[in-house]
C-alpha cells in the first residue's frame, strides 16, 4: 500500500465539499442537537442585524414539507456583483466558507454567527436554500440545490416594500438521522434570542400543528430573569450590573433562593448560550467568591484565616449572563459556541463585578449578611456530610464486603461491557423477566414500591438510607457522588424497564433523576436506557404483530383480517416468550438511549418536573401539554376481540 501511495491518492475538496463530508466539524452532530443548530445559524444572522439596529421583527416559520423559513427586517443580504471576488454576494455568503460580512468591524460591532461559514453551511447540509434579499426596492432571489452544488445567477423577481432577508432552507434527510423539528427546542432558543435583544419581536409558528408564539422583551435579561423567578422566594433582591471592560459590554442580573440548593447559571455571548460557559462565567464566579468574602471579612463574619468556598456561596444562585465581544476578540471553543474562549471575557466581568459589589454589598448588608450566613450554613453541612460518609468508607473496609440485594437475579458473565441490568417495578414482571433474559449477560433487579424522590430531598443523608436507592448503588457497583467511577460499574446499560403507565412514567423519572444528580458520569457517557415495551398486541391465529405506537396499530389492523387486539397495561400481562421477543431481546427489541446534550437543560428540566415549585411545574404544563382526548374508534366488525 504504502508504495502505490502518491500524489495521485491526494484530493482537495472544493467549494462546500468539506461541509458534506464531515459535517461534525462543523455542526457537532447529525442528530437532532446539529440539525437544530442549522436553525440557530440562519436566526443569529438576523439577531445580528436587529443588534446593528435594523429591524424590530423576527420570523420563524416550520413548513409543512419539513423546511424551515427565517425571514428578519435587516439591510437585506448583499447580492451585487463582486468585481473584486468575481462573484455574486449570495454565493460569498451562502456558497463559499469564510466569506461574508462579519470580518470588519464596520459592518457588525458584535455577532454570533460561524464567522463566515454559517449560511454556507446551512446550504451544504439542505436539499434546497432559496435565499429572497429585499434591498432597494427589489426582490432579490436565488435557489441553491443538492448541498448548493446546483444554482442559477440570481434574479429579480419584482418590486417591493419590503427590507430583509428570507431564507428558506430544507435540511438534507441524507444527512441527518432525521429531519424532523422540536417546536419546544426552537420556542425556548428563541426565548433565549428575544431576553438578548431589547425590543426585537420574535415570531414562531408550525404549519404542521397550528402552534405558535411570540417573544418580546422591551427590559431584556431584567424582564426575563424576573419572570422566571416569579413565585419563588428570595434570599435576596435581583442584583442588576450593567458595564464595560477590555471593550466587552456585560450586563449580569443573579438572585440567590430561597430554599433552592444547586446552582443555575444561564450564561450568553453575543446573543449566543453558551452551554459549556466559558471565561466570562469563570469571571462572574471569581468576582462573586472574593466580594462575598471581602465583605464577610470587613463585617467580621469570619475570621481572616477563614475562606468562604464558591461553591457554597453559589448554592441557590440563579443568574443570568451576558457579554458583547467584539468581533475582533471574540473566540468559541469548538465550532458550535458552546464555550466562550476570549480570555480577555474573564478579567472584564471580574473587574466589572468586584467593583459593583464592592459598594453594593456593603449598602445592603442585611441581605448580604443573610447571604454569608446561608453560606456558613452550606459549609458546615458539607463537612458533616463527608465525615459521616468517611466513617461509612472506614466502616466498610473493616466488616464483610457488601451484601448485592437478595430481590438481584445477577447474570453469571463477568464481562461487564456486554452485561446489562434490567431494573424492573415489582416482582410479578421481575417474575416473568427472569424467565425471559439471557441469564449469560442479563440481570433482573426488581423496586419495590416508588424510588425517594432526590430532587425534594435537601439532607443528602437521606438518599443513602433509602433501601432502593442503597440497592441500586451497590448493584451498579461504582459508587455515588464525588465518589462515583464509572470504570468500576458492573453493567454496560442499565435498562428501565417499567409498565406503559402513569406510574411506569413516574418511575422513570424518579429512577433518571436519581441517575443524574448522583451517578452522573453514568448518564453522560451513555449508559442509561429506556427498554420501550408494546401497547398492542395484534393477532388471529399463529400471526401476530407487536404495536408500539396507535399508528402501528392501525396498520396492523390492516393486515391481519378478523383480527384480535391485547392491549397491554403492564409487563406482568405479558408471557415470558412474549417479554423477551419485544422488550428483551437484542435482536428484536427497542430501547430509548437517555443523553444530557444540555446540561443546563437537564438540571432544569429535573427541578421542573421534580421539584417543589409546583407553580412553576403548572405553569410549563399548562404552556406545554395538550390534554385534549383523542378517542380511539376501532374498526366495527362483528368477529373482533378486544382484551382489556
């Protein structure tokens, strides 16, 4: 091989080639986090213009045919002929990597796009891009084809009124494991969008489910932050700081809750979230530990050798952050932003917030005095709690090793990467699990009754003696917390397997939860599964068909005349052979692997559904779910048989 390896065997690829054949470098993903991150692109090109001044409207539209249209109030995207580049500006922006506007600071001041690649990179993974530029009093037009290696010189369609750009895009079903759309996920970035940009009104609408919103706010972050922490308690007032440094713009608003006890920083820049943060939190998080520290020292609240940890400090903290950096000096680690990497960010917010609270603490020092109090609170717990867990560590090195759950049906592998732990509700479908596994590489562990619910619980001591809980931390073997190493878990997937129910759903949710708040590394690394058990059961005679959806079901009706239907309530009802066929079995089965591409998000969404704001948890629910009833009309034949 080696000796017919020569030049010839190079290639270069042109245009938006690379785009196409390795779209992870720069979208992250062809799952459902990069084919929305296409959306994100093209609305950070508009959220640009309207932070330049131009247009107070913003609008996004889900088409019936799976594209998407995005279309602002901006300048309108230069579409003349470029004498110097020898092309038309569509194609500098949306058919060529790094061309645009974005690399002079006389055009946009700060912007949040892929610097260059944004537009193009939406065209190379669509099947089609029509791009409309209302400038001058003319409609612009032109249509990219097949990932943009197809168009036509651009033309004018006719006279208009209207200024801005409309980008409708359909993203390539080649690519992507799937091109369908979040409503949710769009609504909430856009959310996002509109709390970062003053005044600017964004418009979400779905022709496929007549859904829609509108986003507008006039005070921004302020307005924003305070509508999420309505109908909570506070420990303190929102404290708003707005400044300047190393010519990065900040504006900060944060309040500690009450009894709130993990921390939730939502964090942007230049209009972007920032998922994975960066050094412009790392900044607000420096400023806030040697203020709060400062103080207490001044008002001696501790002594001068003492020093209030950050990490206490923050515990119920809720902040928003966000920074305009000049294009200039504006770095992302990674391709989709999900880090800010402008070191300059860091030293700009700590000046900026040291200096504010250097007054502002002292002005109120009732509050501020609560705050330290609250976090001398956190701290002397914290040491109590790893005392009595260093004790438990001493206690069993010296007695017998632990005991697994009498209730474990263990598999007799001892090859762990391919072993699987099937966590089952009661021990009538423990029963019939048993019965269906393959005893080589598959566990049964059945709960008895629901698992502690870790996200009311404030007293961590209490996770530990709940027996479930306990069980199910010595099962998986690889301890909880700080302690937790995922190279010592037992099980390769741990499977929730739970009847197709209202408390089924439940438990998963406690079971996730518990996962993600104290065995982490167990859900970010891919571990944690959903087995997906049928509702139906469509047969006559020796045919059958397993439905896991009312759409399959109707097709199964279909196919089998004179059927007979066996609706499923729970695992229990169903044999061991019907068990290990569809819910079991590797060749055959279906399992829902759980991911934390957001942790953010996660965090949020555990407290949401979880938690005890209950408010809140109405509210989404109300905004969120459609409790309208959909009866199911089964085919009137005389000969048909319906189980409950």
């Amino acid at each position: 091989m080696a000796e017919t390896y020569t030049a010839k065997n190079l290639r270069v690829l042109k245009g938006l080639e690379p785009v196409r054949e390795r779209p992870g470098m720069y979208i992250g993903t062809t799952d459902t986090q990069g084919l929305h991150h296409l959306i994100w692109e093209i609305v950070d090109n508009a959220v640009d213009e309207a932070g330049e001044g131009y247009g107070k409207n913003i609008y996004v539209t889900l088409n019936s045919d799976n594209s998407v249209t995005i279309e602002d109030e901006g300048r309108g995207v230069p579409c003349d002929y470029n004498e110097q580049e020898k092309m038309y500006g569509f194609d500098i922006v949306y058919a060529t990597l790094h061309g645009g506007g974005k690399f002079d600071e006389s055009n946009y001041k700060t912007s949040g796009g892929l610097h260059g690649v944004g537009g193009a990179v939406v065209n190379a993974l669509s099947e089609y891009m029509e791009i409309h530029s209302y400038r001058d009093g003319k409609d612009n037009f032109i249509r990219y084809e097949k990932g943009g290696t197809i168009r036509k010189n651009p033309v004018v369609l006719g006279e208009t009124s209207k200024r801005g750009t409309k980008v409708t895009f359909k993203p390539d079903k080649k690519i992507f494991d799937s091109i369908d759309f979040d409503y949710n996920r769009i609504a909430q970035h856009l959310q996002d969008s509109a709390c970062l940009t003053k005044g600017v009104t964004f418009h979400l609408k779905d022709e496929n489910s007549n859904r829609s919103n509108v986003f507008l706010y006039k005070n921004g972050i302020v307005e924003f932050f305070n509508k999420q922490i309505a109908m909570k308690q506070l420990n303190c007032q929102p404290i708003i700081i707005e400044g300047e440094s190393e010519r990065i713009k900040i504006e900060i608003v944060f309040a500690f809750i009450k009894d709130q006890y993990d921390e939730k920083i939502l964090s942007f820049a230049n209009g972007v979230k920032t998922t994975e943060g960066g050094h412009h939190v790392a900044g607000f998080k420096k400023a806030l530990t040697n203020s709060y520290n400062n103080f207490a020292i001044n008002q001696k609240l501790i002594k001068d050798n003492q020093k209030l940890e950050g990490d206490d400090i923050r515990e119920g903290l809720q902040a928003i952050i966000s920074v305009r950096v000049p294009e200039t000096l504006l770095q992302f680690e990674g391709q989709t932003k999900g880090k800010l990497g402008t070191k300059q960010a860091l030293t700009a917010v700590d000046t900026v917030v040291e200096e504010f609270l250097s007054h502002y603490l002292e002005e109120h020092g009732s509050e501020s005095t609560l705050i330290i109090k609250k976090t001398i609170d956190a701290m002397n717990l914290k040491k109590k709690t790893k005392d009595l867990k260093d004790s438990e560590r001493n206690k069993q090195k010296n007695s017998q090793p632990i005991q697994l759950s009498g209730k474990l049906s263990p598999c007799s592998s001892k090859d762990y990467s391919k072993n699987e732990l099937f966590i089952v509700e009661g021990d009538s479908a423990g029963g019939s699990a048993k019965k269906a596994r393959n005893p080589l590489h598959q566990a049964i562990l059945p709960l008895r009754g629901k698992p502690k619910n870790v996200a009311e619980t404030t007293n961590p001591n209490e996770i530990f003696e709940n027996k479930e809980l306990a069980t199910l931390i010595a099962t998986i073997g690889a301890g909880s917390d700080s302690n937790f190493n995922i190279k010592n878990i037992r099980y390769d997937k741990i499977i929730i397997m739970t009847d197709a129910d209202d408390d089924g759903a439940h438990i998963q949710n406690l079971l996730l939860a518990f996962f993600y708040q104290h065995l982490k590394p167990l859900v970010t690394t891919g571990h944690v599964y959903i087995a997906v058990s049928p509702l139906y059961r469509v047969y006559k005679d020796k045919k059958e068909i397993y439905c896991w959806s009312e759409k399959e079901r109707e097709e199964a009706c279909k196919q089998i005349p004179n059927y007979k239907i066996t609706r499923y309530k729970g695992l229990g009802e169903m044999d061991a052979h019907q068990l290990k066929e569809t819910t079991m079995d590797k060749a055959t089965r279906k399992l829902v692997k759980i991911v934390c591409s957001d942790e953010d998000d996660c965090k949020d969404k555990v407290n949401l559904f979880l938690g005890k704001d209950s408010d809140r948890r109405k509210e989404w629910i109300s905004n969120n779910i459609d409790f309208s009833i959909k009866e199911i009309h089964y085919k009137e034949l005389d000969n048909v048989n319906i189980e409950e």
